[in-house]
C-alpha cells in the first residue's frame, strides 16, 4: 500500500508539471463573415458584445493598429460564436473590434466595461470620424487608451476596479473600435457596453456586495482567531489563515487591490493573484490536515498532503522568478488536484466514524466541483465568465460558513466524548467502589503494620544516630585529648632539642645527635597531624583557608625537600615545569603542599631506583567550565588558570587489585620492607582534601614500572609580589635593646620550662604563672610587655584569663600569644574572640615563636657569632681559590649535597684558615640550603 501510495504521488507530479506547460485554448469561429454592428437604442441601456466581436490573434505580439487596420489583416479578423470568448494561458496578443452605431435620441457617450480585473495591458483605440463613413483606412487617426493593472490606475477613464473606457458617440452616429489586449495571466474577453446611469447604478451595487463579502470575512476570521487565542487550537489557526488568503485572491481578483490598497504598486498588482491562490489552497491543505486528524486517521493519505505542500511550496519560490503564464498554469493544476484529494480525505475520515468530518465534505465538496470548473474555465476549456467572476466567491462563502459549523460540530464532538468519558468514568468509580469498601480494612491493617514498622524503624534509625553521635563525640574527644597528651611531651622534646643545639657551648658531636631527637620528633609529630586530619575529614571538620600565593615559591620549596630525599637514596629528581605558570594564585596554601609533600614523599618511599618526576602545566580552560565557575562565583573576575600536577615514579607500582584500595585509611601497598616506612593515611588524607578543595585524584600504575598520580586544580590569577620580610638571623643571641619582659602562663611545669629557658637565651626577662588565676595577678603586677600563655588550665583557662586581661586598665593593648596542643579550628577562633594577637600550635618552633615575636614587637635581633669548641670567637672568613669555590658553586648548584660535604671536609684538613669557611658551608649543609649555599658563594666570593 505504501508503494502504490509513492507511486500516485509521483504520476501526480509528472502530469502536474507536464499538463501546465502545455493548455491553451480559445474559442472563435473559423467564419469569416463580418459580425453585425451594435445598434444602441433607448430600449435597452445594457449590451454583452460576445456575439458581435471579431477577433484577430496576434501570435507574435507586434502587430501595430496601422497594421491591423490595413486590407491585409481586414481579412484575418474572425467572428466571436460566444457570449463571453476565453482564450487562456496565451502568449499572444489578441484584438478585437466591432462595430456600434447609435440610434437613441440624447445619449452621447457610453461606457465600455471589460470584466475581468486582472488584465496586464489593453489599450482602446477609436478611429477619428472624418465624415466619410465607418470604413477604417490607413488615413484615419485613432484616439489610444492605454490601460490595465500593470499601469497607473488614474490612466483609467473611468476610477472603477475594472478596466472601463469612455466613447464618445453622437446620436446618429456609427463608429468601429479597436482593442489590444495582452496579458500574462489568463485571457477571457468579456465586454459589455453600458449606459452611463445604468452603470453607475449597478457599479453601486456590486461595491456593496462586495463590501459585505469581505466584511463577512473579516468577521469569521476575527471571530475565529478568538477562539484559537483560548483554545491554542492550531485548526483555528489555519482556518484564519485560510480566511486571510480567500480575501487576498477576492481583493486581487475583483481588482479592489489595485485600487484601494497598492494603486500603483505595479510588481503587487503583477503577483498579488497568484500569492492569493497560494495562500487558499496551502492553508486550506494545513486545515484539512489538523481538522480531520489525517496524520492519525489516515497516515498513508497524509503523505500525499505533505508531497501537495511541498509543490506549492515549490511554486510560492517560483513565483517572483518563473513566467506568470507558467504559475498561473501550476497553481490552478495544483488547485484541482489538491480539492479533489481534500474531498477524498474527507469522505475517508469520514467512513472511518469520524463524525467532525461531515460538515467539512458538504463544504469541500462543492467547492472542489467549482474549482475544477474555475480551473478550467481559467484554462478556456469551459467558457463560463460568470463562474470566473462570481463562482469562487460564491463556493469560498458556502465553504467558509460549513467549515465553520464543522468547527463548532468538532467543538460539540469534544464535548459530547467528554461526558462520554465522564460516565464512563463514573460508571467504572461505581464499580469499584465496592472494591475500595472491600479493601479498606485490608488496607487500614496493612498501614498499621507498616506505621508501627516504621515508627520501629524510626526509633532504631535515631537510637543508631545518637549511638553514632556520640560515637563521633567520644572519638573527636579522644583524639583531641591524646593529640594534647602527645604534643605536651613533644612540646618538652623538641623545645630543648632546639635550645641545645643554639647554645654555642654544645659539642659539635652532639649537633647531630640532637638532629635525630628533633627529625624523629618531628616525624611523631607528622602522624599525630596526618591521624588529627583524617579524624577531621570524617567527621566533616575540615576547613580551607583560601589566601593569596606565590605559586613559584611552594612548588620550589617543595621540590627541594624532595629532591634532598632522592638524593639520599640515590634517586634522580627531576623538574618539568610550564613557562606559563602564573606567580600569584588564590588558594589553601598549606593544603596544597601537604598534599604534594604526601604524594612525592610516596614516591620517593616506594622507589629504590631510577627516578622521580614533578610535572606542573598549564591546562586551557573550556568554555562551559569558565562560565560554570564564574556563575558559581558571583564576585569572580579575575582571570581563571587550570593547572595539572603529576608526580610519576619507577617504583615498585601498584597491582591492578591494590588500585581499588589504596586510597583506604590505613592500607598500604608493596612488600614489607616499604610498608614499615608509614601508616598509609598520606594517600587517604590527600585524595579527601583534594575533593574537599573541589578536584580528583587520579592513579595510574603498573607492577615493576611504577605509577603517576594526577590531579588538576583550578585557580583564580591574582597579583601577587613577593613580601619582602626583616630577616631574622639564624642565630640569635638576644635583643637590641632594654630587656623586655614576657609572661609565660602554663600548668605543665615541663612547657613553662622549655619556654623559659627559650625566652631567657633571647635575652627577655621571663615571669612564669602556673594557671589562668596566677596569670592575671601577675599581669597585673608586672605589666609585660608580651603574654604567652596556654588555654587548658586549672582554676582558670586561658580564655576567661585573656578577657579579663582585656578588660583591664593598662593591659589592653598587650601582646597576648595563645600556644596549645589544640590544633582544631574552634580553639583558634575562640581564642582570637576573646582577644589574642596570634596562636602558636605545641610543640612549637623557634623560629615561629621568633617571626611572632619580632612582628608584634617590633624586635631587632642580635646575631650570634659562632665559637669554636676552643672558645675562640670565630675568626673572619677566609676563602680557598677562585677554582675551588667555583668547584663547590657548582656543586651546590647540581644539589650534590654528599660531595659537597666531603669536599669541605676536605678543605678545613689542608687549612685551618679556612675553618671559618667550612663552617658556614656546613651550617647551610646541615638545613640542606643549597641554594643559599649558592648565592653566598656568588655573591661574597
């Protein structure tokens, strides 16, 4: 069916193309008598010339009136055998001529109506009468009228929406007139001679029928288009559209365009017509699809509406191009064929019980029957003016008044299935009622069950979440209390580790011993903070603390960290770093670097040969990320930069079912000898920060070829130079200056004495308190000029002990620093609230303690110089040969730290004047500076 349904489209587009091309009729007589003159009398006041026409066609459109005038074409005029002669779709030009004569007694000029409006040219000529008779000859000289659509309306005689022309006629006089009529369009040649009362009487007349049609059809229209704004129907809408198009073609075909709307708008008045045709029969086709459903009643038969809309779509872009003869012969072809289909869809939708369509084949029935005939009269195969003049308006108003009963049926229709489905509805709720009775108590047991189940379930939920609570409780309070338990005792190790290895007087073979206390304190210290993090990340604690950054300055002091711990394992470092890297970054500094520190301190861990690789580079930003992150971020504007850190090893690798554990608290990977060295929270902890700071991190590794670790960070690019500090010497011996004082308030005997022995080796006066109580009376007394204290103490915290110093008279402004082995964010702020300078974590570090010291002070230190265990003042520094310190430049450069030292060691042998030398070096050896070591070669050699 489908087949047979392409292949009647494609003979109907064949025949359509084929069968528009080619009709061309016209109706005369192959007599070649002379037709009788028109005897006007005072009888009659109205003459149809059809039957006393003559008509010459003029094939090749040139022939002037001297020629037809002449004895050679006097013979080729033929007799008109019709009332109203149609010619059709013509190239050529046709003339036409007859004779008059007037017998009445006062009229002198009549009027000569040419009925058809849409005449491109015609043009009158009335031979001047010489008194010699009506016989035209080549002397006569004729008076041209020169007319039609295609010309200035006021070249009319007459200001009518058809072609009329005066002639002038004396009673009793004869007169032959000529006419030249040419067109594009179809040719029909009605002509009616009338008086000039009568005319103006009937021209009255047909202007208010005319009125009333097309005011008719503004009202449907209007009315119409009501409806579609409530119901968003779209069959009203192109009901109105349809309604727009038939007044369109009435307007061109009457000639009222021409006359009221574009009078001398010649390329309108050229194509307006065939604009009109389009605009009926293509809404006409989008109407009849939507009304009757087609795509749903009949779906096969909707195919060939589409194809119909696709050809008149084809023929709308003709028409300002293409021959107006050859659309004209497309659209009324196309017309018949799309009327008869729309009357056949009907009748089809119809049979298939689809009531709304009956009205609609009444309506198109008919219309389709006059269209044919239009259509054929257009083509002058059927000469009937009067169904070119009048049928399509009388076939549009039937048409128009049953479409819209089919549209109110349609209405009806709808509403009649409406209440169809209410009762249905109603009938099947009756029915069931009785099942709902039925299952109410079946139901009402069965939401008793489930209600006393989830009011168990409920209870249990809450039981397990304040179990869990105060799980978490217990847990935070432990780890609090056991981090405080931890670092009081670290604070006590690593305090006097530092102090001893300032106090000149303690042996160089001591030095390294207390290298060791402080490196193992320092690596306890680093579990208890990796152990604190990852209770903080589960407990959803974790706070970032985004400020702005140097970029260069954390990924170099990162690198050099690393880079010395390959290097004791005889590992290659190396550096990939983008040129492009922006200095100054917003951002969790301190994050950021334990997370890279995790990484490549693993890498460094679970690689025993080979190397190690830090790759940072820009990445571009997409387009919908930029403007996701800028929509997310209101006050965002700086530039946006994404960059992607990667650290890959020759390690030991990770097998593919370790992959999806590794990043388990507490699950380490590789053979026993690795595992020994950590915990394995690094990993845990890294990948919980990296998505809490919004990115991912991602593993690729492989078993004996080790693994790359990635992760991409976006950041926002701001100005950022690198703050120039006073630079705190690396040893102090005390402070320039009155000695200041300083109260040091602690319960634990053991950090009042780290702290004291600390301060009293800086050269402060130091007080000591032993709680919050003792504090604030000793404050009071003393006045100091700085305040250390802690703030888990006996009798009175420190909290209560810094508000009350605050709200006391000439303590105000004192420089009041909190230090505690609580590292957790509420601690902090609280102490800042109530009225603190700055917090210090235990256990803490000189040279923190020195920064906070000289900020809030304003310090100017004392730099300790250096004795020898002689007790020799060191001596100025002599320096080896050029040679030699280009030797160890280059050393420090390469980061070759064990030929270095060797290489000094050497040197302070062979001369003892270089021992003031060799010390530096080595100071800067001992904090791995070699890139200090560097410059102060550079610089002072």
């Amino acid at each position: 069916m489908m087949n047979s349904g392409f292949k009647a489209i494609l003979l109907i587009v064949l025949l359509f193309f084929f069968v528009s091309t080619r009709l061309t009729f016209a109706q005369i007589s192959e007599d070649n008598n002379i037709s009788e003159p028109v005897i006007l009398t005072d009888a009659r006041d109205k003459y149809p010339l059809g039957q006393y026409l003559e008509i010459l066609e003029d094939a090749t459109a040139e022939l002037t009136i001297d020629d037809v005038t002449s004895p050679e074409y006097e013979a080729k005029f033929v007799p008109c055998q019709v009332e109203n002669p149609i010619f059709g779709f013509t190239d050529s030009a046709i003339w036409v001529r007859f004779r008059m004569r007037n017998e009445t007694a006062k009229t002198e000029e009549w009027l000569l109506e040419h009925g058809y409006a849409n005449i491109h040219h015609i043009c009158l000529y009335i031979p001047r009468i010489n008194g010699q008779g009506l016989s035209p000859t080549s002397e006569h000289r004729f008076q041209e009228t020169l007319t039609g659509i295609l010309h200035p309306f006021d070249s009319r005689d007459i200001p009518y929406h058809r072609l009329v022309f005066k002639i002038p006629l004396p009673p009793g006089a004869g007169q032959i007139v000529y006419l030249r009529i040419q067109t594009e369009s179809s040719l029909p040649v009605p002509l009616t001679l009338w008086h000039p009362e009568i005319f103006a009487e009937q021209s009255r007349t047909e202007l208010l029928t005319e009125g009333l049609f097309i005011g008719m059809m503004l009202i449907m229209a209007g009315y119409n288009l009501f409806i579609w704004f409530f119901l968003q129907e779209k069959a009203y809408l192109y009901y109105v559209l349809f309604v727009l198009g038939v007044i369109l073609y009435y307007l061109c075909a009457q000639g009222l365009a021409a006359q009221y709307l574009w009078p001398d708008r010649f390329w309108l008045n050229h194509y307006a017509l065939l604009f009109g045709v389009f605009g009926v029969i293509f809404f006409a086709l989008k109407f009849a699809a939507t009304f009757l459903q087609t795509k749903i009643q009949v779906p096969y038969q909707h195919n060939v509406i589409t194809c119909l809309l696709v050809l008149w779509v084809v023929i709308l872009v003709q028409i300002p191009f293409a021959r107006y003869s050859l659309v004209g012969r497309q659209e009324a072809l196309l017309a018949i064929i799309s009327f008869v289909w729309l009357t056949i869809m009907g009748f089809t939708t119809w049979r298939k019980g689809y009531r709304a369509a009956r009205y609609y084949v009444l309506a198109w029935t008919l219309l389709s029957i006059l269209t044919i005939l239009w259509a054929l009269t257009i083509f002058g195969v059927y000469s009937n003016f009067l169904l070119l003049k009048h049928g399509m308006s009388i076939g549009m108003t039937v048409l128009i008044l049953f479409l819209s009963l089919a549209l109110a049926d349609r209405i009806n229709v709808f509403k009649q299935e409406r209440e169809d489905a209410q009762a249905d509805a109603l009938q099947a709720s009756q029915e069931n009622e009785w099942l709902v009775r039925e299952q109410n108590s079946i139901l009402e047991q069965e939401v008793a069950q489930r209600t006393a189940e989830l009011t168990r379930s409920k209870e249990q939920a809450e039981e397990d979440r304040r179990i869990a609570e105060t799980a978490n409780q217990a847990k935070s309070a432990f780890l609090a209390n056991m981090s405080h338990e931890l670092r009081t005792p670290l604070h006590g190790i690593l305090g006097y580790a530092q102090i001893l290895k300032r106090d000149p007087s303690t042996p160089t073979k001591q030095l390294h011993g207390l290298d060791v206390i402080e490196q193992c304190g320092n690596h306890l210290l680093t579990l208890i903070n990796d152990v604190l993090d990852l209770a903080k990340i589960e407990a959803g604690k974790t706070d970032l603390y985004e400020t702005d950054f140097y970029l260069p300055a954390l990924i170099r002091g990162v690198s050099e960290i690393i880079r010395i711990r390959a290097e004791r394992k005889g590992l290659t470092f190396c550096m990939d770093v983008s040129d492009n890297l922006p200095d100054g970054v917003h951002g969790d500094e301190k994050r950021l670097r334990q997370v890279l520190l995790n990484l490549l301190g693993n890498a460094v861990k679970f690689t025993d040969e080979g190397s190690i690789t830090f790759r940072i580079s820009e990445l571009g930003l997409p387009i919908a990320d930029l403007k996701e992150l800028k929509n997310s971020n209101h006050n965002l504007k700086s530039e946006i930069v994404k960059i992607r850190f990667e650290i890959e090893d020759t390690g030991v690798g990770i097998s593919p079912e370790e992959l999806n554990t590794v990043f388990d608290p507490f699950q380490q990977v590789g053979d026993r000898k690795h595992q020994a060295k950590g915990t394995g929270l690094g990993l845990a902890i890294s990948r919980n920060l990296l998505e809490l700071m919004g990115s991912t991190l991602q593993v690729e590794s492989q078993v004996g070829s080790g693994s790359k670790f990635q992760f991409d960070f976006t950041f926002p690019v701001v100005q950022y130079g690198v703050r120039k500090q006073t630079a705190i010497p690396e040893q102090i011996s005390g402070v320039q200056g009155e000695p200041l004082t300083i109260l040091v308030v602690d319960d634990n005997r053991t950090n009042r004495e780290v702290l004291a022995d600390l301060l009293s080796s800086l050269g402060f006066h130091v007080i000591v308190a032993v709680d919050g109580r003792d504090g604030l009376a000793k404050a009071k007394d003393s006045h100091p000029d700085a305040i250390i204290a802690d703030l888990l103490m006996p009798k009175m915290d420190g909290f209560e002990m810094i508000r009350r110093i605050r709200q006391t008279p000439g303590l105000q402004k004192t420089v009041i620093i909190v230090t505690s082995a609580s590292v957790y964010k509420e601690d902090r702020q609280r102490s800042i609230d109530a009225g603190s300078n700055a917090f210090l974590p235990k256990p803490m570090q000189v040279g923190m303690l020195s920064e906070l010291l000289q900020s809030h002070l304003n310090l100017r230190w004392i730099e300790h110089k250096t004795v020898t265990e002689t007790g020799v003042v060191e001596q100025p520094i002599v320096f080896p040969a050029p040679e030699t310190v280009a030797e160890l430049s280059e050393l420090a450069l390469i980061g070759d730290v064990n030929e270095l030292a060797d290489r000094v060691d050497a040197l302070a042998r062979l001369d003892t004047r270089l021992q003031p030398f060799v010390v530096r070096i080595q100071r800067f050896l001992k904090r791995y500076q070699m890139d200090e070591i560097s410059e102060w070669l550079e610089n002072d050699c």
